[in-house]
C-alpha cells in the first residue's frame, strides 16, 4: 500500500492500483461504500459505492440511502465551496 499519493488514483506510482481494481480481491462480489478518498473523482462500479466526493476541495458532499441489501435506493449530492487545494496543508 502506498499513502503518499494525493492524487485521484491515476496518480498513483508505477506497481500500485486503487484497492478495488486488485486482481482476485475477496471482496469483489461484495458491496463497499467507501469514502476518505476526496480526490478519487466519479466513479460508477457495480458494488461500489464511494462517498467521498471532495467537498473540502469544492465538490459535493455526499450521502446515500440505501435499499435492500446490497442496494443503493438513493445518492444525494449537495454542492459545496471549495475551502482548500489538494495537497495542502
């Protein structure tokens, strides 16, 4: 694993990948919601749900409802102002 990297997950250095695209990860069939990744951007897997979607840095803020199991019945996003850049302190 590697915690260096600010980035959305292209930035990650050559050898590493975001957890969710590990070959054989166990938890593929599963549904994840995840978040504390602010600037991994959109994205839209099936059993994928990610949270975090930047608020600090001027995206949204972000919540579901969910359904069922292993169902998302609703996203709310709500647009925020950004009050910091990625990377810094």
């Amino acid at each position: 694993m590697e915690f260096d990297t600010k980035e959305g997950a292209g930035g990650a250095p050559p050898g590493f990948m975001p957890w969710f695209d590990v070959p054989g990860r166990r938890t593929a069939a599963v549904a994840v919601a995840f978040g504390h990744w602010s600037t991994l951007g959109r994205v839209q897997r099936d059993r994928l749900l990610p949270l975090d979607t930047g608020c600090v840095w001027g995206g949204c803020l972000s919540a579901a409802r969910l359904g069922p199991p292993g169902t998302v019945a609703e996203t709310i996003s709500v647009a925020c102002e950004q009050a910091r850049k990625p990377g810094k302190a």
